[in-house]
C-alpha cells in the first residue's frame, strides 16, 4: 500500500488521461439500440437465415398503419388523404415502397391489359365499393368488410446503418402520419414498433436508474457516515468504474440495450459493498493514538485479499454468462465483470488518495459497536439452538424446491413495455378495428419438377391458407399465389375460384403480373431461387406460443405442401420463438459454470477442500430463494431473469469469503472456534448487514423502472438478497458448527 500511495499522484494523471481519451465512447455508449446484432450471435444460423431472407425481399421490419373511423373511412376527406400521405411516404429516402388504398391500382379488362388507380380525384365512396366488390383479394387486403378501417403497409429500405436510424425513421413516417390523421384515428404496428418503444424505454430507465442509484448511495452513505470526504471516495469509485466501463463498451461499437442498461445500478450497489469494507475497517482500526495516515494504509492492506477474491468470484459470475448463446447476455457478462474490477481498482487508488484524508467519525464507530454486540447476541442465541433453525432452513428449502417444477422459460416482447405504453395502446387498436396483424413469413421452395405457378403448387397453397385460417389466432394470410387469385378475378371474375387447376390461366395471369406489377410480384417471388413467400397474420404471441403456432403450420403445410414443395419458417419470428431454448441453455449453462467458477476461486483462496465446499453451498440457498419464488409467483425466465441465478451466486458469496478469511485469522492465532465466530461476526458483521441493506434497497428501487425487464431484474434479485443474508446469518453459522466443532 504504501508503493501505491507514492505513486498516487501520477495514478491519477493517467485516470484523467484515459477519461479523456474514452469520453467519444461514453457518447457513443449512450446511444439505445435493441436491434437484432445486439440479441444474437453473428454466426448464430437464425440470424444468417434471416439475413438470407432480407436479401431475397428486402427489409422485413414492415410499418403497419391502421386508419379507423368508426362511421366510415370512405369519405371525401379520407380518401384525398390517403393519396396524399401514400405520396409523401414514398418520397421518403428511407421508404421502399407503400401497399394501400392510396397507391392501389385496378387492372382493366382489356386486351392490351394495363391498370388505373382505384382513388382519382372526385372518386366517391359508392364507385370504391363497386370497383372492389369483384375484386375480393384486393378488398380484403385494403379495407375491412364494414370500411371502417383501412391498413398501409410501409415497408423500408435495407440501409447499412438502419438499426442506428429506425427511431429517426419512426419518428418522420409518424409525423407525416400526424398531419393527416390524429393519434386516435391512426395506429402504428410491427416488429420495428416495438423496437423503438423498448430503445425509448431504455433510454429513459437508463437516466433514471444511474441518477436513483448515485442518489440512494449519497443518501445512504451520508446518514451512516456522515463525512463529505467519504461520500466522494464511494462517489468516485462507482463513477469512475462506470464511465470507463461505458468508454469501453461505445468504444468497441457497442450501444445500450435491454440488458446493459443495467450496468449503472449494478456496479454502483456491487462498487459500495468494497468502498464499505474498507471504510469499516479503517473505522475499527481508529484509536486515540493513531493517526488517519496510518489507518487508512492499514485497513486497505487488511481488506486487499478478500476483496480481491470477491471480486474473482463476482467477476467470474458474470464472466459465466459467456457460455449463453445469446449476444445480449454476453456482452452483458463481459461488461459487467469489467465494471466491477474496475470497482476495485478505484477502490484502492482513491483510497490512497482520500481515506489518508477523512476523519473517522465516532458516533459511526458507536453505531458499528452496538451493532456488532447485537450480532454476537444473536449469534449465541442461533448456536445454542442448532435444531430449530436447522430445522425451519430446511422447511424452507422444501417450500421453494416445491415451486421450482413450475418454473418455464418464455419470452413476450410486448410484455415489457407498460400498459400505458403508446405502443401497447396501437397493438390492441390495430387488433380490434383490423384483426391479427404480427406477420409470421414462409418460404415455399417448389421441389424438383415444379414451379411455383405450377396447378399443383398453387392449388395445394391455396389448400394450405384455407386450413390456416381455420387456426385460431389466425388473422389474413397472403402470398404469390394471393397474386394469382387476385389476377384471376381480375381477369376472370367469378369464374377464378375454378381457374386455378387451369396452367394456362396461371401462365397467362403471372405474365401479367410480371409486367403490370415488377414491384409487387418480388414481394412475394424471388425469381432468382424460384422462391415463393406466404405471410400469415397472427396474434402477438410469446415465444412459447409461438413455438407451438409455428410447429401447427408446418403440419399443415406437410399435409398440404408437403408432396410438391419445402415449407420453412422465415424472417424475424423464427429468431424470437428459438429465444426459449436460448434462455433454458442460458439458465443452465451460466449456473453451472458459475457454481464451478466461483467453488474453484474460492478453493484457490481458502486453499481447504471442506472449507470452499461449505463457503459455497449455502449460497446456493438464495439461489433457490430466487428460482422457487419464480415458481411459486408464475414468473418465466426470459433474457431479463435467466441471467440472475449465476449473478447472485457471484456476489452473495462476498460477504462468505470475508466471514471465512477472519475466521481463519482468528484460528491461526489460538482462539477457540465459539471465540472465532463470535469475533468474526462482531468484525466483519456491521458491513454484512450494511451491504445487504444497501443492496436490497438498491435493486427495490429498480420496481420504479417502466420496463418489465428492469422490474423483474431488480425485485427478483433483491429477494435473492434477502435470502443470502438468511444464508449467512443462519445456514452458514450452523454449517460452520458443523465443520468446525468444539
């Protein structure tokens, strides 16, 4: 300690030299971005199947605009607005293209073929009816059967730096939106939608919780230690760990995201429980002869070993989260664990510049004597009665396995936003004035000796939408052989249905189609791999859900499709429904490797087989507290809890390897294992209870959050705090009898 307090004052030149450097990074950091790149792998295959199809029909992240009016929506006023706003959404550089009533084109009965716009100026509400009436294909993908609602597809470009502009994207197609229809005429749907909600939901808790974090630990803080100077030392520790953190994580092209907006208030309340331990020691080690120098030097040197080995423990906790398959978890791990070394580096370095300086209170060390006698009280009192807390631990245990079979992973992206969001409010608009709308997209791939345009092909599709729409939660389904039925009427009329075993009509109607309708046709075929898309319409679903929906449309499509093509899932949808299996393997995989991690560390520093095994295993007890609650109250593990498990492990057994490095100091000088125990607990015990406090206030406070990712991660882990302090009041002290007996 005392080579690094010479060097502290060039120490903290090049901490304010790398600050420097790093601030392009905390700029970059800052900006919120939930975009696909940040949830999955690079290599992951659904998201190169995904990007594979975005190459075949563009970008897939569709604006679905619902109009309503509950009288009618074909009046004058509307239909003048419909071409108008189709025209300025197209002149958008950002817009590929826009499918509505705006921009429909009626094809003509002619022999030279040709089409005219179903809106002209002067078009009344009568001559729309009476031009769709035969044309039901279109109708229906126009206007509802009462017009009273109409749907604009605004599909966008595939731009190199799209994710880093869809919010701005958003924001002009909704302002233009704005100018012709008021918020509750017009309702905005699609997976990018909800995109943007949760970036501006991020972006929101992300400010509040790093300004609740520094104001719950300045008040804390103050009220216990009443110093200014102490306030500034855990101030900067927390505040510098995360700055860097974040200049490291902008500067390698990251950005926040659901998971990483967790980073403020994870390294403030994990960042205070050193700082603590350090200034309690110094606190304990202040005489009326001693000088503020010497103690601060002092005390850092006592705690360097175990808060070294609590932050290998903590940081191979979240390091564990490198075995999810999941991009969003391990950047998560990655980060978090930089944020918390880096919580211990400025813990000493600060500490040699600050504690040197700041007086000990006493009334702090009266507050931390009496609370260290009534510890000590309470522990003679839990060891003269080893059966009846054994006994209520174990109840305990048994309650919280029983929930444990109830436990199931799910994930409803909706779900994380409020209520009260705008954009769950659009959702149910959209599905109760159009229907289900959340498009699940198929590839058809004709097999060898087919076509798409082939009678066979299109008819068994045809066979297959029919059996679809039967489907509960099934809403529209369209595709290439939608374009069939629709030129066939067409051209046709009410002769259509029967044309469809006719390859000539077929030939004579894609013809057409080719050249009438380029930009539509390659929304639905690829030519160049012979590549037919249907796009069936559902219900928001959770993963689960959409597990199963999708497993009941292939049966179908095997029934149905099945002799004359291949039918595979396709687009975005398929990525979020395998987010069940990521988070079950995330779950499992981080626990486990965590529990090896952090017992190996710990053998490693205790240097006892027995020892790291019984320092360890009651910490699994606010594991289960964690996962049998989840049972118990229903709650799914999803990206925002399937990380919590090997977190909480991590840190919760900090306050275990501080007990049992004093413990073993107080052996190794002769004393007895009661005398051991009891001046352990009166040492190290005031910290423990301040820690747990600081740290169960910290994560409730995060129930304030908006998203339900933040809720349920701050709630869930302040309820796995409670029950690591149980464990380390109670299993811990009756284990430790057990190894270590009179």
């Amino acid at each position: 300690m005392l080579y690094l307090y010479r060097l502290r004052y060039l120490l903290l030149l090049l901490i304010m030299t790398v600050c420097a450097a790093l601030w392009p990074g905390v700029q970059a950091a800052l900006v919120v971005d939930n975009n696909l790149s940040a949830w999955f792998l690079d290599d992951d295959p659904a998201l190169e199947a995904y990007r594979t199809f975005q190459q075949r029909f563009g970008n897939d992240e569709v604006i679905i605009l619902a109009v309503h009016d509950e009288q009618s929506v074909l009046t004058p006023g509307y239909l003048t607005a419909f071409v108008a706003l189709t025209r300025e959404l197209e002149a958008l550089p950002a817009v590929a293209g826009v499918t509505g009533p705006g921009n429909a084109a009626l094809p003509m009965r002619s022999l030279v073929g040709g089409t005219r716009p179903l809106l002209e100026p002067g078009t009344t509400a009568t001559q729309v009816r009476q031009a769709l009436q035969p044309l039901p294909t279109l109708r229906q993908s126009l206007f509802t059967d009462n017009y009273q609602t109409t749907r604009f597809l605004i599909q966008l470009r595939q731009l190199p730096d799209f994710d880093n502009r869809r919010a701005e994207i958003l924001t002009q197609v909704q302002q233009l939106v704005y100018r012709h229809f008021s918020p509750k005429q017009a309702h905005f749907g699609g997976v990018g939608i909800i995109y943007a909600g949760l970036n501006a939901l991020s972006q929101h808790d992300f400010g509040l919780f790093l300004g609740l974090g520094y104001l719950l630990m300045f008040s804390v803080l103050l009220l216990i230690y009443r110093n200014l100077l102490l306030l500034v030392y855990t101030l900067g520790v927390v505040g510098l760990a995360t700055y860097v953190t974040f200049g490291v994580y902008g500067a390698l092209g990251h950005r926040v995201n659901l998971m990483t907006v967790l980073l403020p208030i994870i390294l403030i309340l994990l960042g205070i429980m050193d700082a603590m331990h350090v200034i309690n020691e110094r606190n304990r080690l202040r005489t009326d002869t001693s000088t503020a120098y010497a103690d601060a030097l002092q005390a850092l040197q006592n705690v360097l070993a175990p808060c070294l080995f609590t932050m290998l423990t903590t940081v191979a906790g979240f390091l564990a989260l490198l075995s999810c398959p999941m991009a969003i978890l391990q950047d998560f791990g990655v980060f978090a664990a930089l944020g918390i070394a880096l919580c211990l580096f400025f813990t000493f370095v600060l500490g040699v510049l600050l504690l040197p300086l700041a007086k000990a209170p006493a009334r702090t060390a009266q507050a931390t004597e009496t609370t260290a006698r009534k510890l000590v009280a309470f522990y003679t009192y839990l060891l003269a009665r080893p059966r009846f807390f054994g006994g209520l631990s174990v109840l305990l245990a048994l309650a919280l396995a029983a929930g444990l079979p109830q436990l199931h992973s799910d994930t409803y992206t909706l779900g994380y936003l409020p209520v009260s969001n705008i954009v769950v409010q659009d959702h149910r608009a959209i599905e109760a004035t159009w229907g289900p709308y959340m498009p699940l997209e198929l590839l058809v791939e004709p097999k060898a000796g087919y076509t798409l345009s082939d009678t066979a092909v299109v008819q068994a599709t045809f066979a297959f939408a029919d059996s679809v729409r039967r489907v509960a939660g099934v809403g529209q389904v369209v595709g290439f052989y939608s374009l069939y039925q629709a030129g066939l009427e067409a051209q046709y009329g009410a002769k259509a249905s029967r044309l469809r075993g006719s390859q000539g009509a077929l030939r004579q109607v894609q013809q057409r189609l080719t050249t009438e309708y380029p930009t539509l046709t390659a929304q639905f075929v690829d030519a160049r791999t012979a590549t037919g898309r249907v796009t069936v319409s559902g219900a928001m679903l959770s993963a689960r859900q959409l597990t199963a929906k999708m497993d009941t449309l292939l049966d179908i499509a095997g029934a149905t499709l099945g002799p004359v093509a291949t039918v595979r899932p396709a687009g975005y949808q398929p990525m979020y429904a395998g987010i069940v299996a990521y988070v079950t393997s995330s779950q499992t995989n981080s626990l486990l490797l965590s529990f090896v991690l952090v017992f190996a560390l710990t053998w490693v520093f205790i240097r006892n087989f027995r020892l790291a095994l019984l320092t360890v295993i009651p910490n699994l007890f606010p594991v289960l507290v964690l996962l049998g609650t989840m049972g118990w109250l229903g709650i799914t593990l999803d990206t925002a809890t399937a990380s919590i498990g090997a977190i909480v492990l991590s840190f919760c057994v900090d306050d275990t390897i501080h007990f049992v490095y004093s413990y073993r100091q107080q052996r190794r000088q002769g004393a007895t294992p009661t005398q051991a125990r009891l001046t352990t607990i009166a040492h190290v015990g005031p910290t423990i209870v301040l820690t747990s406090v600081v740290l169960f206030l910290g994560y409730t406070v995060m129930a304030l959050g908006s998203l339900k990712t933040v809720q349920l991660f701050g709630l869930l882990t302040a309820i796995s705090v409670a029950g690591a302090f149980y464990g380390e009041l109670v299993i811990f002290p009756l284990a430790l009898k057990k190894y270590d007996p009179e």
